[in-house]
C-alpha cells in the first residue's frame, strides 16, 4: 500500500482522512465521491501538497452540494477501529444473583462472573468470610482474595452501597451488573421447623425477602452446597449451581486425543495425498474434509480387515493441509521401554508421547489398571538414566485421603509423603523385576540408584519453585483445582517435561466434578498446542479381576 503524501508545510501534521483514504478500497478511493468527500474532510485542516494523481486533489464542493452529498462509507480502517457493542445474552430485567459463601470460597473470581446481573451478598455471608480468613489453606487464600476485591469495589466513599457499587469499577470490563449488600435488617418468614440462627437458613430467608421486594425481577440463589439448594427448592425458591467453573457440562465431551479415520480415507484423499519418508518415519500431507476436524498431537489410526494398519499423529495443521506422521511401534520387544512394552493401541500412543522430547505437558486419563503410572515411570527413567535428558524425576501427588485421615506423620518432606506414594513404590518394584540378568545384587544396586533419581515433593511447598531440566510426575491429577493445576504447570522451567495422570471417575476433594476438575480444564486449555498430548487409555491391563470390578461396581 502507498504512504500518503506528505504535507506541504514544516511541522504540519497529516489529518486522518490521508490514511483512510490509503487504507480504502481501490474502487472507493478513486470514486469522484471519494474524493469529495476527502476534500470535505481537509478544509478544516492544513492543505497537503496538491498531485494531480492524488485523489486528495479534487476540487471540493460547494456548501451545498456538501450537505447534500451523502456520508462517506465506513472505510476498512473505521469500521477495525469501532468496538463492537457487547449484546446481553438474556432479554428482560437483569437477574439478582444471591451467592452463597461457598461460592466465593471456590472461587474469588465469581463476583465478576454473572455478565450483565447483579450481585447481592447477605450480611451473614461477610460474617462467615470474616471467620474463614485466618489459615494457610487455599479457602483461606480465596477469603482473603475475596476480601480485597470486595474492599476495592467499595472503598470510595462517594458512592451509594444502596444503589448499587459497579462491578466494572476495578477494571473487570466483563462484568456489567452491580454489587449490593445487605444494609438493612429484613422481614424473615421461614417455616417454623427452620432454625432461625442457621446461617443457611438466614440467607435462604433473604432470598425469600428479596423474590417479595422485587416480584418483576428473578432473584436466584447460587450455591456449590446440595442440601442448600434442596431447601430452596423446597421452600419454592430459584437455586442453582455455580457453572462457571466447569469445562464441560458433560464429561463425554472431553477431548479423547485419539480419532479413528473413515474407512474409506485411501479413497477420498489418496488421490491429492503427498507421502515421504524421513528418519525412519512416513509422512502422508493430506487436504480435504477431514483436515478441520483435526488438532496438532492427536493420534489417527485406521484398522482395516487384510488391511496393514495406519497409526500416526497429526504434526502440523497448515490452513486445509495436514501433515501426518507414522508412530514408532512400543508393542515390538526391540522398543520396550525400560523393560515396558505397550499392551494396546493407546499405550502406544501414550509411550510415542512420552518418548517425544518436543512435548513439554502431557495429560493421560483412564480408569484403574490402564497403565498410567506404570508407562510414565518406564519413561521417565529411561530418559533420565539413559539418554540423560533430565536430571531427575520429581513425583508429588494431592493428599486427599479416601477414608478417614490418618493424622500427623512423623519425618521430614519425603518420609511424611511415603504413604501417598505407594503406587510409586509398587510400580517401582515391577520395574525392578523386569531385569532378569543381573541377579538379586545387581537388582538391589539398581534399585538404590533408581531411588536415588526420584524426588517425592509435596504439593503444598510447590509455590515459587522452578524445575530445570526435570521430569515432573503429577500422580491423581483429576483431585487437583484448576488454580492448583496452573500452580503446578507454571513451574516448569526450561527443558521440564510434565505429565499429569489421573482417573476422573474417582474425584474425592469436596465440591469437585468431571467438569470442573483441574486436569479436565488442562485437557480442554492445552489441547492443539504443538508441544503438549493427550491419550485417554480405554483398556485396563491390570487383571481380569480388576477390569471386571470397573465394569460392574
């Protein structure tokens, strides 16, 4: 595109219809209208030197020819520089959100999380945040966040609590309602069975009051607690959960990283298909249909009957080309893995990634007995201990019991977090087993060293590290939150691999889902990224018994 002309004069500065008229359309700029209406545009402004090839040289027109003359168009320029008006998603009076404490101790975000309605926060919610905010637990540091957000909304003085405090006020554009607190003792009519000093049976007698004061308005409690939103329901109020921490509403929709190609791919894209061979791997380019339904590091197989089967991975997605590489078979002996060989489809695509140094973040999912912790320790070692690739594998985990807490543990770091590690430990010992030839001596002594490359952390000391050059083994991820989950990933330094495991049918921290799930919103958020996997594995290769008990119980 050509630069406009410069001005005739020193220090004269060109006016912004000079660059709109550069930056419009070709049939635009040298329309006699165009060039009316850029010289409209200058007569307030400095003259720019006159070109006869310019379209800025135009005569302009007679006053009024000009107000009869119809408005420029919005050129290219204009029209990328307006901001588009965000659209409400709902129609009506704005809705009145009455949040429940648990909600804020989730997630001290949530204020800010309703769009365009309104928040209420009863009195006796304050009071309950106020007894939460001593502590080093993560509800505690939510209290305290939730605090200073509040303090920030109403901290001038100017403005009315009855009226409404903005929530945009503290830069939160997303936000369009307004904040309002209790500052009046309201008019409770519970049924009598109710104890009257509950605290949720006094924000449940707000709700009431507040549905009677606003009877245009729907005033909606938002709980995480379930019984608390039985009792509204009950009483014939509007309760709902808290959604906007979920992922995904159902945990069927999950990202797989695994999809299987029509059967009759050979036929549709053989005919426009590019194949070349490149360091013991076949590469196929490939155009058509299929290209927008894939991500970078999903893995495609085709099983066909009296048909050799295709097993690649999706290594670079160029508008409607892709590129697809063949896998490194893990199933053959000659490319077990510290004694690990893969059992099924998906073990191999697990192994692929976890050899692959360009992945820096991979998730694996399944249920018991699939295999994770198993291939990920082979792995690990195998890169830590012979090709040198990392320094040491670090292995932590969340403590949430399943039963009832056993207390306080004696020992330091690693000795207290000995208990949660016994799958470490039994993996550990198969992995030791696989070596036949060396005897019961050259086992133990392998087995020391092993030990001694294998650094079991806490998770509650993870804030401010950085790990350099290490192999990071985040066992029973799905327990994790999704701020626990971006605590732990962001501290990798260069050269980490990190790869989380875990099973999402055995969630066991409080107010925890599929959907809402830290390595659900890791799978979702990572997926397409060109250095991170994902591999849900299907099959269990336990035993038949434990296989049969995740089918049946």
């Amino acid at each position: 595109m050509p630069l406009p002309k410069p001005p005739a004069t020193r220090a004269a500065i060109l006016p912004p219809s000079a660059y709109d008229t550069q930056a419009a359309p070709k049939s635009a700029r040298h329309s006699p209208q165009a060039g009316a209406a850029s010289a409209d545009d200058d007569t307030p402004r400095l003259a720019l030197r006159q070109d006869s090839s310019s379209a800025l040289a135009s005569p302009p027109l007679p006053a009024k020819a000009r107000s009869a003359a119809p408005p420029a168009p919005a050129t290219r320029a204009t029209r990328a520089t307006e901001p588009k008006p965000r659209k409400p998603r709902s129609s009506g009076p704005a809705k009145l959100f009455v949040l429940d404490t648990n909600v804020l101790m989730h997630d001290p975000m949530s204020l800010f999380r309703f769009e365009e309605h309104d928040i209420y926060l009863p009195m006796i919610t304050l009071e309950e945040l106020d007894g939460h905010k001593k502590g080093m637990s993560e509800v505690s540091r939510n209290v305290r966040q939730v605090s200073r957000e509040l303090d920030g909304l109403a901290g001038d003085d100017k403005l009315d609590p009855t009226a409404g405090i903005p929530l945009a006020k503290t830069g939160h554009r997303e936000a369009g309602g307004k904040l309002f607190f209790q500052t009046t003792l309201r008019d409770i009519k519970l049924p009598a069975g109710l104890p009257q000093g509950k605290a949720d049976n006094q924000i449940l007698g707000v709700v009431q009051s507040l549905r009677e004061e606003h009877p245009t308005r729907e005033v909606v409690l938002v709980s995480k607690d379930i019984n608390m939103r039985v009792k509204a329901r009950a009483l014939g109020l509007c309760a709902e959960d808290y959604y906007n921490d979920k992922t995904l509403d159902d945990g069927d929709l999950l990202y797989t990283g695994v999809q299987p190609l029509p059967a009759d791919f050979w036929e549709r894209h053989g005919k426009t298909m590019e194949s070349w061979s490149q360091g013991g791997h076949t590469f196929y380019r490939i155009s058509g249909p299929l290209v927008p339904a894939l991500l970078v590091n999903q893995f495609v197989y085709l099983e066909s009957p009296g048909e050799a089967p295709l097993y690649a991975r999706v290594t670079e997605i160029t508008g409607k080309m892709a590129v697809l590489k063949t896998l490194r078979d893990y199933t053959h002996g000659k490319n077990a893995i510290w004694g690990v060989t893969a059992r099924n489809r998906e073990q191999n695509f697990a192994l692929n990634l976890l050899m692959d140094p360009d992945c820096d973040f991979i998730t694996l999912t399944g249920t018991a007995g699939t295999g994770k912790t198993l291939m990920t320790l082979a792995a690990g070692l195998s890169q830590v201990m012979e090709e040198r690739r990392y320094t040491e594998i670090i292995v932590t985990r969340v403590t949430v019991p399943v039963g009832e807490d056993i207390g306080f543990l004696p020992g330091n770091e690693e000795e207290k977090m000995g208990p949660w590690m016994g799958a470490l430990d039994d993996n550990l010992e198969v992995l030791a087993k696989s070596d036949n030839s060396a005897g019961e001596w050259g086992r133990a002594a392998t087995n020391d060293l092993v030990r001694s490359k294998i650094k079991i952390k806490s998770l509650n000391f993870m804030r401010g590290r950085t790990f350099l050059n290490k192999f990071v083994l985040i066992d029973e991820a799905q327990n994790l939150t999704p701020k626990q989950m971006k605590t732990l990933v962001t501290r990798a330094g260069p050269g980490t691999k990190i790869v989380c495991l875990g099973n999402l049918a055995q969630i066991d921290t409080p107010y925890l889902t599929e959907g809402s799930s830290g390595l659900t919103y890791a799978v979702d958020r990572f997926k397409g990224w060109p250095h991170s996997g994902h591999v849900t594995l299907a099959r269990g290769e336990r035993s038949r018994l434990a296989d049969y008990a995740s089918d049946v119980l």
